[in-house]
C-alpha cells in the first residue's frame, strides 16, 4: 500500500503541496479593551485583519466612531485607512478628533455612486498599494464602507441606457437588487481581503422584522449573503443616558452574533457620550473602563454608588475624569485581568449559528 508521504509526494507535482489555512494575523484595536476581547479573545486584539466584518446598530450608537477607531489603528501600524461615504455624512474635520490622520496618502476618501464602484475601487488601490509595496508587508488596510443599506447597485441606478433612472422608472426588481449583487461580488471580495491583507468594514443599518414574537426581531440589509462571508458581525443596541431631562449620551452593548475569529454571543458595555459643544459623539472610554473593572471585582466598591481608589472613596465620574485629565488611561488597563473567561450571555438562535 502506498503510504501518505508517497501520496504527497506524487501528488505535489501535479497540484503543489497542501495550501496554509486563512489565519488573522493581525488585529485593529477599537479603542476600547473589552470589547476588543469580546472580538478576539485579547484586550489589545480587535477587528481581524484580512477579514469582511460587519457593525449594524441604531442611529447616533458609535459605529462609525468604532469604524474610525480601527482605521487610527491602521494607520498607526504603518497601513492605509480609506473610507467610502455612501451616506454622505462624513466629517474630514471632526475625524481628527477621533485620531484619524486625514493626509492623502494615509487616508482615501471618496463617495462612490454605486456598489460595484465602491468594491472595485477598493480591490484595485489594495491591490495596487501590495503590488507597488507602498506600505510594509505586514502594515494593514483598513476599508470602511458606510453604509450597505446606502449602497447603490448599478442596475437600481442606471437604465439600459446608462441614464440615471428617475423615481417613476424604479420598480419590484431593484428593491432586490442590493440583495442581489452582494451574492454576486462578495464571494471574490472575501478573497481579495485575505490576499491584500485587508479589513473591510461595513457598516449597515437596522430592520425589524414584521410578526417576530420571539427571538431578536433585528435584522440587517443586504439579503443573505453577508450572513456568510462577513467573519464577525457586530450588533449595536443603546439606552439613552440622561441628565435631567436632557440626554446627554447611550450606554451601548455590542454583541458579536456572528464570529468566526473567537467565540461568537459574546457582549461588552461602553458609554457613548455627546459632546455638548458640537454635538459629535465619542467614546467615554475611561468611565466604560472604570465601570467594566468594577464589574468583574477589580475595582472595590464602597457605599451609596462610589468606589475605592487609592485608599480613598470617590465616584466613578470623578476617577474616571482624573484618569482622563492626566492621561492615565493605561492605569486602569494594567488591572485587567491576565486570565479572563467571561459568560455566555445569550443563547443562538439556529440560524445565526448555521451562518
């Protein structure tokens, strides 16, 4: 009987050795440790490189500012970060702020008319970019489309004459067509983010799903298919934070309800706060920290809602700006813990898990 190296052997000069398996090398932080970990099991992890993922939640819930948070990490490894304003509603001068260096260059903006433009256009600068070795080999991309649901295909846009349909014109067949041309490209896109080592982000709007009585009746658009190739998908909700009558922020919870990089159903907490001067939102990372170390026991408490630090009792608000004010930040991440198992908090449903 021939043995298995003989097989190998006779067979490796017709088909080449066996290929190595798809593995994230690399990861982009999101600014905020738990939830990292609730990505990739690491509190420096993140969204994987070389992957599709997905970020849905309600409006004004951070996930573009989640979005902006991987595309800083990008860049400060020494990669690109571009993003595709399908929604129109970017801001290149609040971006900053949120640690995006805008320099053309380290930074692609652009406002693609429809679908297949904007993956095209991604697949040809990620491919030019490794081709031309304009960033190290292992310096990341990250590419965020924003959002699916605002993604025009051709064919819902332009008539056989290649004239932008009007309203009148619109029928049954393009409120498919989205559905329909994920199923089309994704499959290759999915490729093209593994080979180019990129991470495609994209962000995606909310729908209820009509006569669910139980279950989560939340669903995203885009048809079936990102349910398959996107490798995480990260589900946003929010309750407002308020003072007085006024609201001043959401404490929102992320699940991942689909991972293929680490276990899947797991959850973080974080405050997303309002900026009263402008409006903009922005992660209240310090307070997020201080309430998630209080949480699992690594911050006492003491009595009527404060905590100990430092020997002394004191609100969670008052540490946390004092963390803010001096820069601390990594004090509170030296105390996570080096050994962490969180729970599972919520059960798959059946299609979620298949997916």
């Amino acid at each position: 009987m021939t043995s298995p190296k003989d097989i190998a052997d006779e067979l490796k000069s017709v088909i080449g050795s066996n290929d190595e398996e798809a593995t994230v090398k690399h990861f982009l932080d999101m600014g905020f440790p738990p939830l990292n970990e609730s990505s990739s099991a690491k509190w420096d992890g993140g969204l994987p490189v070389g992957r599709m993922v997905e970020i849905a939640g309600p409006p004004s819930s951070g996930k573009t500012a989640i979005a902006t948070a991987a595309m800083a990490a990008a860049q400060k490894a020494g990669g690109i970060a571009a993003f595709m304003d399908h929604e129109r509603s970017f801001s290149l001068t609040l971006a900053p702020k949120l640690g995006l260096d805008t320099t053309p260059g380290k930074f692609i903006f652009k406002k693609p008319r429809t679908f297949e433009e904007s993956l095209e256009t991604a697949a040809k600068a990620a491919a030019a970019i490794r081709s031309k070795k304009l960033i190290k080999k292992d310096a990341p991309i990250c590419w965020v489309f924003d959002s699916l649901a605002s993604m025009v295909p051709q064919s819902a846009l332009l008539d056989k004459n290649g004239e932008i349909k009007s309203l009148e014109d619109r029928n049954m067949n393009d409120n498919t067509a989205l559905a329909r041309a994920t199923s089309a490209a994704f499959p290759a896109f999915a490729q093209h983010c593994e080979e180019y080592d990129m991470c495609a982000i994209f962000l995606n709007q909310m729908r209820t799903k009509i006569g669910v009585m139980f279950g989560d009746p939340r669903k995203t658009t885009g048809g079936n298919a990102p349910e398959f190739y996107f490798s995480q998908r990260l589900w946003l909700s929010a309750s407002q934070i308020k003072q007085g009558t006024e609201i001043i922020g959401q404490e929102v919870t992320g699940k991942f309800v689909k991972n293929k990089i680490s276990r899947p159903f797991r959850e973080a907490k974080w405050r997303f706060m309002f900026n009263p001067k402008d409006g903009t939102g922005y992660f209240d990372r310090e307070r997020s920290l201080v309430e998630f170390l209080i949480s699992i026991g690594k911050i006492d408490k003491g009595t009527a809602g404060r905590i100990v630090w430092d020997g002394k009792t004191t609100h969670p608000e008052t540490l946390a700006r004092k963390i803010e004010a001096e820069g601390k930040f990594d004090e509170l991440v030296k105390l996570l813990p080096a050994a962490y198992e969180p729970e599972v908090v919520a059960e798959a449903s059946t299609d979620e898990a298949a997916s």
